[in-house]
C-alpha cells in the first residue's frame, strides 16, 4: 500500500469518528452516529498494519486532524473570543491530534516489537490514549470514543461498573475485531489469539447486563420510597451580555415566574442555569432578598448560578438556597482554559497586571468539593465543562442527583450543545442516579439512572420540566473510581513485557 493510500485511510477514519457524534448531519440525540463509532477505526487500522512508531505517528496524526477540526469548529462561534476564536480552534484541534497520534505511535511499536494478543491490548492503548487526554494539561475529553455511546441502551450501562473508560474499550474493541475478521482472519483461527478476545468481549457484556440488572432491581426495590419533585428551569435568554438593571429584573422576573409555576406543580427542589441570578449573589443584591422570600414561601429549595465575589476576583459558582434562607456555594473547580483563565499566566511577569489594566478579569478556581442537601438529596453540583469529566460527578460521595447547569449560548445553533448535553446520560448511568441539566438556551434535560432521557428541553426554548426522583444507587465507579484505567494500564505493560 502506498503512503499516500494510508494516509487517505487515516483521513477517512478522522472522518468516520467526526460522525460518530451529533454534527451537522444529525443535530439531536439521534442513535445512528454512535453506531458509526463502531466502524471508524477500521481504516486508520489498515493505515497502521505494517507501520512503525514514527509512521504510525504521523498517521494517527491525520486521523486526529480529519476528526477534530470538523468537530471543534463550533469554537469559531464563541463570541468572547472574538477573533482568537479561529486560532484557538485550530490550535485545540492540532493538541488533541496528538492524542490518535500517540496511539499510532503506540500501534506501530507494539507491531514491529511483537506484543503478543493485539486484540486485547489494541483497545487498551486507545483507552489510555482517552485518559490521558482528559487528565493531561487541565484535560479536554471533549468527543471521546465512548461519549458516542450516550444513546446506546445496550452498552450504556457497562458505564456503572468501569466508567467511561470501559465504554472506550468496548468500541475500541469491537474495531479491532471487525478489521481482524475482515483482513486477518486466520488470526482468529488461532486458539490463543481468539479465546482471549472472546472472553473480554463476554466479560464487557456480562458487566453491562450485569448493571443493568441491578439498577432495575434498585428501582423496583425503591419504588416505594419517598420520592422527591424537581423542576428545572430554562430561560431562553442569553445571559453573556450586559446586566443592566432592565436586564437584570427581566431575568428575575422570567426565572421567578416560571418557578412559581414550577412550585404550584409540586417541586420542591428547583434548578437554574449557570449564572441565572442576575449579579453577586453573596453580596446581598436586592435579587437575593426576592430568592429567599420565594423559597421561604414556597417551602423549596433553590440551585442556581451566581458570580461570587471574592477578595481576589470573582468565582463561578453554583449556590444552594434552602427553605429557611441558609446558602452553601460551590465555586467551579475545573475552569476553561483561555475563557475563564489564562494557563501559565503567573509565568509570565506582569501579563496578569497588564490584563488586569486592559479590563481583562479572570475566575479563580474553588478549592475542595461540595455537595448540597436539598429536600433530603445529596445533589452533586456540576458547572458547565465540568460536566465531561466524568470523576468531577462523584468528587464527594456518590449523589443523589448529579444537577448540571450551564449556558451553552455562545455556541449557538450547532452540534456542541447536543453532545454536551448528551453526556448527562453518562454521568447518570457511572453514579446510578438522576441528573438534573438546566441549560440557559437549551439544551435542559433529566436523565435517568438507566441513561435515559426524560423531559428535556429544546435549544431557545423556554419553560419548565419536572420529574419526581428517588435515592441514588452506589455504583462500583463511584467507589472504585478509574480502576479500568488502571487494568488497561497493566494489560499494555504486560504485552510489551511478554515481548522483551
């Protein structure tokens, strides 16, 4: 095969992976792109067959810039950035590129050295190469290959017991397993090379069914339990722009209206957006005094987004409000590079005076975690881009209800809002509980435990969902955390060891 034909086939891969994920060829939660995932890395397989390190490198690197620069170019829609959005999109694009490399590079030596069962340590290596981006440099997860599973029922459920790191495996897996049956399949006639296969993939769909029985077995165990209502609340106003006083009763007035509704229909626990209060909470605005009478009136408690104030700057927060008027915050810990703070900026003399004298303000991170106790819940607040880290939704104690609030405006009409709020699925299968998504613009939602979706709301829409939600099943993720990761780990180890 020659060069050029192996590149056309990491191109097509880059591209097969770009559809496995809601695009402009399917916006909404449609099945069919997750399906494509199972196929994607078919071609930049066979551009890998026969290569090395420093060939598989580079091949990987085509597949990473086919996949990514169609799929990141919702960035050039995000209006803060101004025009540092394209650079910013391209340069993301090219540092998450390097990922797929790596796992060229990775199949390409494990090749020319002979690890033995390539099945079997093939996904492995994909799977570390997706840890390491979500974890590596503040992290980007953003579109991993087992984020394209939120709609798959059937697999979904793994998700309880490995994490997202299992579902990556999985596909992974199965695209090996397809090229080897395609392409090389009297390796698969070979005992030692199938069984092992064979036994992770019924291993994989043991678990999955596996969890999936025991949260059915959950519910039907708690059916019976008290059951708390919880509404969310979606605006359809975009909040990125100036709060002047005008805008800042509209706010209220259509966030407190709706909740009034919201409340006359029975929830006791309702959710706002990310920055939803109109001002500094913490500073005791007038707004504030208008929450606590509504939820001192109302008997509810109340989660929404607020800028806190600090000594030193501004905090992203979610804020809880009970009944009696008491408040806990949580300060957003995983900050978006470039948009809420600037990466290295203390390394650089003087850049944060100077940004300062420019206007230019930036959030600083909370410390520790937090979770609410609203109406007899253990919520797990999540803010925006926390939203895909999947460790972040159970930092302290497994929940009761992950509530996940975000903007999502400045994305605007494009496939970034859909596969964000996508992955509420996953976050509520790996905790076993209900998520809570409010969306300023849409989209909001509730899933299930089971990963499905319930009421949701469409992009600039506005109204209100509610769904009665009961406790929260401990999963093994919850309390084992990244263990598959770790098994991956040793699995890739273990294969270069067996070649030595």
């Amino acid at each position: 095969m020659t060069l050029a034909a192996r590149r056309g086939l990491a191109l097509l891969s880059g591209l097969l992976l770009y559809l496995s994920f809601p695009s402009v060829f399917a916006m909404g939660f449609e099945a069919w792109p997750g399906r494509v995932a199972w196929l994607a890395l078919l071609p930049l397989l066979g551009a890998l067959d026969g290569q090395g390190r420093g060939q598989g490198f580079k091949l990987g690197l085509w597949a990473g810039l086919a996949f990514f620069v169609p799929g990141l170019h919702w960035l050039t829609k995000v209006q803060p950035l101004g025009a540092g959005a394209w650079p910013a999109w391209l340069a993301l694009a090219a540092w998450c590129a390097l990922f797929p490399a790596l796992f060229g590079a990775l199949a390409g030596e494990g090749q020319r050295r002979g690890w033995p069962q390539p099945l079997l340590w093939l996904p492995a290596a994909w799977t570390l190469v997706e840890w390491l981006r979500q974890g590596l440099l503040t992290g980007f997860p953003w579109m991993s290959l087992g984020g394209s599973q939120f709609a798959n029922p059937a697999l979904r459920p793994l998700a309880a017991l490995t994490g997202s790191p299992g579902l990556h495996y999985a596909v992974a897996l199965g695209n090996v397993l397809a090229f080897t049956l395609l392409f090389k399949p009297k390796q698969l006639c070979r005992w030692g090379q199938c069984l092992p296969a064979l036994a992770m993939v019924l291993a994989l769909a043991l678990g999955a069914a596996w969890q999936g029985r025991a949260q059915s077995d959950w519910t039907a165990s708690h059916a019976a339990a008290p059951k708390v209502r919880v509404a969310v609340v979606q605006g359809g106003l975009d909040l990125d722009q100036v709060y002047t006083q005008a805008f800042r009763a509209k706010v209220l007035a259509l966030y407190l209206g709706y909740s009034e509704e919201a409340a006359a229909a029975g929830a006791k626990l309702i959710v706002w957006p990310e920055s939803a209060f109109p001002g500094f909470f913490n500073e005791d605005p007038p707004e504030a005094g208008a929450l606590r009478a509504f939820a001192k009136r109302r008997r509810v408690s109340l989660v929404f987004g607020s800028v806190l104030s600090t000594p030193g700057g501004y905090q992203n927060a979610a804020v809880c409000l009970d009944p009696d008027g008491n408040t806990r915050s949580y300060a957003k810990r995983h900050l978006v590079p470039f948009g809420e703070y600037l990466p290295l900026a203390d390394w650089v003399p003087g850049l944060r005076r100077a940004l300062g004298d420019m206007g230019v303000a930036f959030f600083q991170p909370g410390a520790g975690t937090a979770k609410f106790q609203a109406q007899g819940l253990a919520v797990q607040p999540m803010i925006c881009f926390e939203s895909v880290f999947p460790e972040l939704a159970h930092q302290d104690g497994p929940p009761d209800l992950v509530s996940i609030i975000t903007v999502d405006t400045w994305y605007g009409r494009s496939s970034c809002p859909i596969y964000h709020a996508g992955q509420a699925a996953l976050r509520a299968v790996e905790n076993g509980c209900w998520v809570a998504r409010a969306a300023a613009t849409g989209v909001s939602l509730f899933a299930g435990p089971d990963g499905g979706l319930g009421p949701r709301l469409g992009l600039d829409s506005a109204g209100w969902i509610v769904q009665d939600l009961g406790p929260g099943r401990p999963t093994p993720y919850a309390r084992w955390g990244e263990w598959f990761v770790l098994a991956c780990g040793l699995g890739l180890l273990l294969a270069a060891l067996l070649a030595l």
